[in-house]
C-alpha cells in the first residue's frame, strides 16, 4: 500500500530550542498511527505542522505522493487534515453549534448565515458521540458551560465535520473520562474502516496499544522508529522513548534510587506514622469543594486521587487563600491557617505549585534570578524594601545546586528553561522559603521521565525534612509511589481514604470509577 | 514542547535589538540631521537646552515606565494633567514665597498621589481597564482644574524653587539636570534592587503567578500608579520653577510623549521587560525630533501628526504581538 | 488547567454588566432626566434629546464591533471628528453635493478603519496603543483640513434631522435605523468570527476563521459608524468643529461597558451599547438641568464616566458566566 502520508526532513527551531530536527513520519490510509516520545520530543510540534499552526523551517510533506505545501490551517483544510489539539480550540462564549460550525459557517446570500444549515450540519457531526454526553446533545449551549471532556468531545466533532482524510488527535483523550475515551476509541475505529488516516498522540501507553496499528517514536525531534504494536511491547516502546544511558541517565519508572542522589531521602516516603499531626481541616467548603475534612502528619504525603477535575486542584488552592471559602477552616501546628489570600497563606508557611506552570508557576520573561527570589525575598530584603544583589544571587544559586537545576546564567529568563528546569525553578523559589506546607498540583505533569525521578526525589526530601506535603496528581503510579495516604476525591468530596497497603495503581483507578454514575468496570 | 506561552517570549527575546543603544543611535543622527539643515542645533548651549527640556519629559516617564512595567495593560494618561494640576497648586500656595514651598510641594504631590491612587483603586478593585481609566481621569481632572481655579490660574513659582531648576551649577549645566539625574538613580534603585520593583516585573509578567507566588498583586499595582502619579507631579512642579508662573494646560501635552519615550526606550506594553535607562533616552530622542521639527518651521497640527507616526513606526520596531502561527 | 476554578483575585478582568443592570440605569436616568428636564416628554424636548443621542449612539455601535473583535478603537472620535471636517468641506453648504459629502465621511472612515485594522491585524500592534498614536495622526489631519471651526451644512439638512415622519422624531428613526443595521450585522458571518476571534483569537485561527481579515472587518465596521456619528454630528450642530469628537471616544468605551460587553472581547453586543449612550446622554442632560455651576460641569461630568465604568467592576451588577 502506497503511504497517503510522507513527512521528511521536518527541522523547527524555536528560538534557541531546535523542536524538530529532521523528524519524519509515513502512515497509510486506514490506519490508526500512533506518535509516542517523551515530553519536548517534537510530538506536538510535528503534529502542528500537519495542521497549519506551525509552519516548519525546513521538511517535505507528500500527500498521496504529491508535494503539499501547508501554510496555514487553510492549507491543511484543503489538503483533507483536520486537527485535535492538546489545547483546546474550542470557543467558549460560543454555543457548541457555533463552535462545530466554526469557520465553515453554512451562509446563505451574501454572507449571512444559515442556522439550520449549522444546526444539521452540528447534529451529524455529535451524534455518534451522543453516549459520551448525558442527556441530549446541547446544540445550544455555550461551549464554556460544558465540562472538559464534553468540551474535548465538541472538539473531535469539529474536526470530523470537516470530513477528513487525515485526523490529527494531539493528546485528545487528556481531559476524558473513561466512557468517553471508549466512545472516541469506537469512532475512530469507524474511520480507520472507512479510509480515514488516524495520527494520535497521547502518553498513555496502554491507550495506544488498544487502539493504534503503528507507532512512530520521536526523541530530541527525530524520528527514532517506526514500529508495528502488534509486535513489540510497552517495555520496548519505553526504550525507544528514552534516550541512549550515554546522554541522559535515566532509570525505568520502577526503580527510582538513581536520581535522588541530588536530594537525601528514603527511597519509600512511607515512614511517616511518627510525625505528629501538623495540619487540620476542618471541613473545607467552596463553590466546589464540599464539606472537606482531614489532618496531615508532620512528614507525611497525602497524595488526592479520583478522577481529574473532582475538586483536587481546588482543595490545593483553598489551602492557599486562592478560593472563596464558604465555610470550614484549617488550623496549621494549632494555629488558624489564614485562607483569604495567598500572601497571608505563603506567609504563614504554605507554598503552593500550581498545575499550570506557565500560566500560575513561573514568569517566563523574567530572570531565573528574579523567579526564585521572588517568594522569600522579603526574608532578605532591608526594611522589608533594600534588597541586596548579592545575597539575591547567593540564594538563588544555592537552590539551582541544591535541586541541580541545569541553567546557563541566573540572568538568562526562565523561558530558556527545559520544562522539567522550569518546574524545579517552580518548586525551587518555595524552597527558599522554608514552607511548612507543601501543596503540590501535579508537579510532574509535562516533564521527561529523567526531571519526574528529581522532582519525586524533592517531594521525598520534603517529607524527610518534616513538613506536610499534599500532592494532586493525574498520575496513579505517582500517587502510588510517593503518597503514604491518599484521599479520593469525587464531585468535590472526600470519598474515600486509602492507606499505606490499599494504595496500588488498581485500587486508585476503581476507588476512582467506581463512584461515577452508570459506571462499571 | 511546552505551552505556546512559554515559548513566545523566547522568541521576543532572542529577537530584541538593543532597544537602549538603538534608541540612543537615533538621537545621535537626529542630532546630526539637525546640525546638517541648521549649523548650530548641535551647539552646546543648545544642546543643554535640549536636554533641559528632555528632563521634564524624562521625569513624567519615570512614573509612566513603573506603570507600563506592571503590565495587564498598564498605562497612565493623565500623567500630563496630573503635573499640570500639580504646578497650579503648587503655583498658588507658594504664591511667590520662598517661605511656602514646601506645604505647597507637599499638598501638589500629596493631591498628586491621591489622585493615582484613585487610577490604582479603579484599575485593581473595579477593574477597570488602565487606558480607559486614565483617559477618564483626565476629564476629571481637568474638572478639578476649573473648579479649584475658577477658570484663572494664580500665583507664582517660589525664587528658590526657580533659582533651584534653572540656576547654572557645573559646567553651566542648568541644576534642572542634576535634579533629572538624581530621581533617575532613584527610579533604577527602585525598580532594580527593591522587593517592589521585583515584585512590579512579576507581576507584569505574569498576574496570576505572581498572586500565586505570595505577591500582593493589587498592592504592588496601585502603589505603581500613586508612584505614577507623584512623579507627574514632581515634573509639573519642576516645570512650575522654569516657567515661574502657570497656566491651565502647562503640561497637558506630555501626555503622548511620555508613552513614547517608555516605548522607544524598549518597555514593552505587555509589561514585564524594561527599565528607566531605556526612557530616558527615549525621552532624549523624542525631544531632539521636536526640536527638529521646530527648526524645520512645521506647525502644530502637521507636529501632532508627526507624533502618532513616530509613535506607530517605534511600536512597529519594537512593539509587536506574537503571530498565531509560528 | 485554569479558568475552569475560580481563583479570586486571580481571574483578569473579563467582567461584563448584566442586562438588567443596564436595563436599570437607563429607568433611573430617564427618572431623573425627566424630573429636572421642563417638559422632557414634550414632541421638542424630545426630539431635540434624540438629536443629540445619535452621534454617541452610532460610535457605540462601531466601538462595541471593535471591543467583540478583542481590540479597542480609541482613535474613534478622531474619526468621528476627521469624516466630518472633510464631509462638511466637500458639502460647503450646498445641498447638490450631500451625496460627494457622505460618500467622503464613509470613505474616510473606511480608510481610518482599514489603517487601524492593518496596524492592528497585520502590524500586531497593541490595539490600545495602535489606535491611540493613530488618533493623534487623525485629529492632526483634522486640524490640517479645517485648522478653526467653520463651514456649513445646507440648512435643509439639519431642518430634516429635527423634524419628525409620522409624528417620530428623524433622529429617533436614525437610531432605530443603527440597531437595525446591528441586527442584520449579528446574522452575518463577519460578526461570527468577530465574537469568536475575540473570544479566543488561537482557537478561531486554528478552526480556520481568517482572523487577520476578521480583525481589519471590525476596525472597518467601527470606521464606518464613526463616519455615521459624524454625519449625526453635522447634521446636529450645522458646522464643522476640528475638536468635536475628543469626548466620543471615552464615552463610546462607557457606554460599551455600561452596555455590557465585556472589555476582554467575544462577549456582549451593541445593542446594550445603544441603551449604554442614552444613558450617557441623559446623564450630561441631567448634569446640565441641575443647574451644577459651569465651572464644576466638567469635574460632574468627568466623574459620572469614571463610575459608570466602575459599575462594571461590583460583582453584584455583573452577569454571571455558565458555570463550568
């Protein structure tokens, strides 16, 4: 079979950054094509090309043996790609008709619009995805008032509307629940019958052998192999992901030691029953947090599972005055936790690091200098004003030695970084501030296997030095790994606690499912 | 690769030409340009004259640069009318008096802060656009203008506050210009060795890492604007000791250059990146033009015209949003 | 992932006035107007009210299409002011030439609309700033084509704008004629891209709407209304004034946010921004029969925009999102 798609040569430089560096791609029609590669890979890059948004630096693309040339994602409409990406483009103050719809209006004379033409045109594209919404389809609803996953739904609509014959899916199943994952699955297996070329790039492995045919595997943006799933194995696919021992160490997820030689600490955080308890909540309540109640240990880590959206990031940042409480309070060493503003809460010994680095972590333009003073400075600072440049440098580069953060100079910006220096640059500036409180959302999201090891390495190191760390993460075999307890959260409520024994990977996933409605496993 | 976001002001970055020494480059060819079509522009005396008039302009900017640098949109239009009004209480309380000058600068800055902190109050707690607020705050203002003066400025600039402006030091060099260097210094240290100048980039940069960093956003933006707003009303005092006597729009025209000159000396509005070094001479730059154009005999409204287009040919330079493709 | 928690303090201003609320201020201004204004709902109190609305009323609609598309317009009254000094030296008085003298405002704000929409849209300027240093070049022009106030509009002209059809004021019908001409915009496919690159300028370009294009449309669209404000303008006062359109700009932006269109882009619409002029309108009428001393108008005057715009920020007046 002659390949429908032929990417060669692809190079992207982003400023200092080379994203793709001859990456290449072949996949036929009627296959489901999986792109797999650690994170900064050149994964979403390549995808992008595909559709428009990025226009590469140099590269072929062949489309059924001719040269296409894709300058925009009008080019890319014209060549029959449509796009999914890892951020949504879904508009929110537009009903999901509108969205659908989208730069495709049906219109009648001179431009006006036709709305029943809009609303056929909608219906079709949502109705084989009529089980992954509750109740009937909201045609008219604004985009923005659905959930993720609905929204990540009307996404993958908007794209089949466009009737492609090459459907980019860029970490499309990220935000879906497990029903909806399936229901995906099913329509782009009726595509793959129908012709339709499926290029899907996710993380989750066990996802790409359930549905891909191939895989091709990008390191550093190069095509490092294309491989047939039904003839390898997750282990194998890893090997390929991460790079040669030579350049990076890097250990399997299994077996964590080697890089925590940055950070002393036991390789289990599960020793933490001696401390005493240091933080009390006493039922926490907030738009959608409900009634949440708890203690931590000194030293111990609590990890929040449940399903992703269930009120975990908010519970984090309720504990940092960043949510209108409603009711419920939390006292920390028995004194009231100040929870209305995040100033009062980082002075009184809670440090949070957000889920969203570049927007709520770290400030992309400003000096590695600045982003890791930035929280404890006022310790340093004269008269809480005059600050000394030179105890500034002091304490900034004592924390890139202590987490090993790889940077050229503390003057460079922070967006120079590689994302897993970025998250530690993050994580770094609260360590300055000797935080008694650590509330950590997803801190390992978006990094490469090597930075997740130092990242688990410093939430180890944390609980070994006392202080009480809460960690939200998306990632059960985190959770697993580092939590000594865990509270599953459901519909903003603590549904469940798991301890010591009872946290493993399978017990997280059906505490977690479980409490869904209509779910079985 | 990571968010969009993140990447975009790399590319910003690895693209920036120097703004400073850019800018800098242009006053030296204006200034050239000027010698060339009128032997003498680039005199001594006159080019102390230049810089004399480039410091009133300079000093404005120091406010405006603070405001610009704390981002979400920040600008302050009433820079120009906030000195004037700060010069025409200054004028009638010194009346004249050595003795009075300063109730009269204390009660002009005063006034002065408290009507940045209105701009501040309006912009964190309301919410409003800074822009738009500004250029309301303008009107009133300028209400308040003609309600303190019934339509008649009075008084006088103080001999000391004069003799202290005007009078000739160093080098001939008019203390106006000692004055300009020392508040310079002052906006440096403040933006670049201070908790809140760091505190002012963050949150320029980036509002809600900065509120979630543990920075008193809202605080860190409204003292930007009461800073704002003081610093205009030093410059309009400074102005009321060249003139010696004021009049109702003294300094109302400050109001487009002293956006200019942040712009030129390599601020970006997107808050976040920048420094008074790069105003200054932006201020330079601008004043040299004026005097230019002035030599050229080209009148005002053609002069107006000429501002705007220096004002889009420098956003064009430096000023730019990122593309939607990359 | 942000956005889908509230964060307080956190969340940039994307606020926008609830209906009612708009809806409310325009009750109580009509209240209040009436009560100070001697015979307000008399036929030539009225008309002579609408007649100085419309001007207001047609930039708001112009500035609302700007500020959905994401941007702002603050060189619209420039605008306003540059169309009708050019309009009103082309009529020169003469009736014949009326159409040359529209034709030229529309032209010009068509012109001023597209250099703004390409500095914006293709230059990537900040539109905030964009269109400030293109104001100063318009109103700079303004003064070259009428350096003092003068000229004049054919008499016939401003005797039809204050006349009345079917016993409804001209300058009323002109109103209704502008929300109209809204309606029929709303259903246009321009306006869906208006609100959706305001919306999310990245997810429009990446869902194939021509956002470029889409952005120049909005800046023309605003021109365009700008050159109709002008025309109210002239027909209104019957000469040409270089500075006539200083004040519309900032009430225009007023009268969008006490309209209810969010500042942020994508939310909103013109028709609150109509009511949000009236409102404006009558407030200076009100100021003006409340016999405030001429020397305190201005500081009145001045003020009420401030808090009208600061309406927009108490979390009471604000429409609430659909929660996620």
């Amino acid at each position: 079979m002659s390949a429908l798609l032929e990417m060669t040569g692809v190079r992207k430089r982003y400023g200092g950054v080379q994203a793709l560096d001859g990456a290449s791609l072949t996949a036929v029609r009627g296959e489901v094509h999986a792109l797999l590669g650690p994170n900064g890979s050149g994964k979403s890059t390549l995808d992008k090309t595909l559709a428009g948004t990025v226009v590469p630096d140099s590269g072929e693309i062949r489309i059924d043996g001719a040269e296409a040339r894709i300058g925009g994602p009008r080019d890319a409409h014209a060549l029959g790609i449509a796009a999914v990406y890892q951020q949504l483009s879904v508009v929110g103050d537009l009903t999901v008709t509108q969205n659908v719809v989208l730069g495709l209006e049906p219109a009648r004379r001179l431009g006006f619009l036709d709305h029943r033409a809009a609303r056929v045109r909608a219906a079709t594209a949502l109705e084989r995805f009529a089980a992954a919404f509750s109740g009937r389809l909201p045609l008219d609803r604004p985009a923005a008032s659905l959930g993720p996953g609905e929204q990540q739904i009307v996404e993958v609509a908007k794209a089949l509307a466009r009737e492609p014959r090459v459907l980019v899916l860029d970490e499309a199943t990220a935000s879906l629940h497990k029903e909806q994952v399936e229901v995906l699955f099913e329509v782009v297996r009726e595509l793959r019958a129908a012709g339709v070329l499926v290029v899907f790039t996710s993380h989750r492995l066990d996802e790409v052998f359930a549905l891909c045919d191939r895989a091709t595997v990008l390191r550093n943006g190069r095509t490092v192999a294309t491989v047939d799933l039904s003839s390898t194995t997750e282990d194998a696919l890893v090997q390929l992901m991460v790079a040669a021992p030579a350049q990076t160490p890097v250990e399997t997820p299994d077996a964590p030691q080697g890089a925590s030689r940055h950070v002393e600490a036991p390789v289990s955080g599960r020793t933490a029953e001696s401390g005493a308890v240091a933080l009390v909540v006493r039922g926490l309540t907030t738009d959608r947090l409900r009634d949440v109640s708890f203690t931590v240990r000194a030293g111990e880590v609590l990890g929040l599972g449940g399903l992703q959206g269930q009120g975990q990031s908010e519970l984090l940042l309720a504990l940092f005055g960043a949510a209108r409480i409603t009711a419920g309070d939390a006292l920390l060493d028995g004194k009231a936790l100040p929870l209305t503003s995040p100033a009062r809460a980082a002075r009184a010994g809670v440090a949070l690091v957000p889920g969203d680095r570049a927007r709520q972590g770290m400030f992309a333009s400003r000096p590695i200098q600045e982003n890791l003073s930035l929280a404890s400075m006022r310790r340093r600072a004269r008269l809480k004003l005059a600050l000394s440049a030179a105890a500034e440098r002091r304490a900034a580069r004592s924390m890139v030695e202590r987490l090993s953060i790889k940077i050229g100079s503390l003057n460079d910006p922070v967006a120079t970084l590689s994302g897993g220096n970025q998250q530690k640059v993050v994580i770094g500036k609260w360590l300055l501030d000797q935080p008694r409180v650590v509330l950590l959302d997803d801190p390992a999201k978006g990094v490469d296997v090597a930075a997740k090891e130092e990242i688990y390495a410093i939430v180890r190191g944390l609980a070994a030095e006392g202080a009480v760390v809460i960690l939200n993460s998306s990632d059960n075999r985190e959770l697993t790994e580092l939590s000594d307890r865990v509270l599953v959260l459901f519909e903003g409520a603590v549904a469940e606690e798991l301890t010591a024994a009872s946290i493993t990977e399978n017990r997280l996933v059906s505490s977690a499912l479980r409490l869904a409605p209509g779910e079985t496993l | 690769m990571s968010a969009p976001t993140v990447e975009a002001p790399r590319r910003a970055l690895a693209w920036r030409p120097g703004p400073v020494a850019l800018a800098g480059a242009v006053a030296v060819v204006l200034v050239i340009a000027g010698e060339l079509v009128s032997p003498g522009f680039a005199g001594y005396g006159q080019l102390v004259n230049l810089m004399r008039v480039a410091a009133f302009l300079s000093v404005i900017a120091i406010g405006q640069t603070i405001v610009i640098i704390a981002g979400g949109g920040g600008v302050d239009l009433s820079v120009g009318k906030v000195a004037t009004f700060a010069a025409i209480i200054g004028s009638r309380v010194m009346a004249g008096d050595d003795a009075n000058i300063v109730p009269a600068v204390a009660l002009a800055l005063l006034v002065a802060a408290a009507i940045g902190l209105v701009n501040g109050l309006g912009v964190t707690l309301l919410r409003i656009p800074p822009f738009v607020m500004t250029l309301g705050m303008i009107g009133v203002v300028q209400g308040l203008i003609l309600a303190y003066t019934g339509g008649q400025a009075s008084g006088r600039a103080a001999p000391a506050l004069t003799s202290l402006v005007n009078g000739r030091i160093v080098f001939d060099l008019p203390g106006l210009l000692f004055l300009w260097l020392l508040l310079g210094l002052l906006a440096v240290w403040l933006l670049r060795r201070t908790t809140f100048g760091w505190n002012l980039y963050a949150v320029g940069a980036n509002r809600a890492a900065a509120e979630l960093t543990g920075v008193r956003a809202g605080r860190t933006l409204i003292l930007a604007y009461v800073l704002s707003a003081t610093f205009a009303g030093l410059a309009g005092i400074l102005l009321l000791g060249y003139t010696e006597s004021v009049f109702l729009d003294l300094a109302d025209q400050y109001m487009l250059p002293s956006v200019a000159a942040v712009v030129i000396g390599g601020t970006l509005l997107a808050g976040g990146i920048g420094g008074y070094a790069g105003t200054a001479v932006g201020a330079i730059v601008l004043t040299v033009l004026q005097g230019l154009l002035t030599t050229l005999d080209i009148g005002g409204a053609w002069r107006t015209i000429v501002n705007g287009v220096v004002l889009l040919v420098l956003l064009s330079l430096y000023g730019r949003q990122r593309r939607l493709r990359s | 992932m942000s956005g889908t928690f509230s964060l307080r303090g956190v969340r940039l201003p994307a606020v926008q006035l609830s209906g009612a609320a708009t809806v409310g201020m325009l009750v109580v201004a009509v209240i209040v107007n009436s009560a100070l204004q001697p015979n307000f709902w008399s036929g030539y109190a009225l008309t002579s009210n609408f007649a100085t609305f419309v001007p207001l009323v047609a930039i708001a609609v112009g500035q609302t299409i700007v500020v959905l598309s994401g941007g702002i317009d603050l060189s619209l009254g420039a605008q306003v002011t540059l169309a009708s000094v050019v309009a009103v030296r082309v009529v020169d008085g003469q009736l014949d030439r009326l159409p040359q003298a529209v034709a030229a405002a529309l032209g010009v704000g068509l012109v001023c609309g597209a250099l703004n929409g390409l500095v914006v849209a293709l230059v990537r300027l900040q539109p905030i700033v964009a269109t400030f240093a293109t104001s100063f070049v318009f109103s700079g022009l303004a003064l070259v084509v009428l350096p003092t106030p003068g000229g004049s509009v054919p008499l016939e002209v401003t005797t039809a704008y204050r006349a009345a059809v079917l016993g409804l004021p001209v300058a009323l019908l002109a109103i209704l004629g502008l929300a109209l001409l809204w309606w029929a915009l709303r259903r246009h496919r321009v306006l869906r891209h208006v609100y959706a690159v305001g919306g999310d300028p990245e997810a429009a370009y990446a869902s194939l709407v021509p956002v470029a294009r889409t952005r120049v449309s909005a800046y023309v669209l605003g021109g365009l209304f700008a050159a109709l404000a002008a025309l109210a303008v002239l027909a209104n006062t019957g000469s040409g004034d270089p500075f006539v359109g200083n004040e519309l700009t900032l009430a225009s932006v007023a009268a969008v946010v006490i309209g209810g269109t969010s500042l942020a882009g994508g939310r909103g619409g013109a028709g609150g921004s109509m009511l949000g002029a009236i409102v404006l309108a009558l407030v200076t009428n009100i100021v003006f029969f409340a016999d405030v001393p001429t020397t305190y108008r201005q500081l009145v005057n001045g003020a009420v925009i401030i808090l009208a715009l600061a309406l927009a920020g108490i979390p009471a007046l604000q429409k609430r999102r659909p929660a996620a």
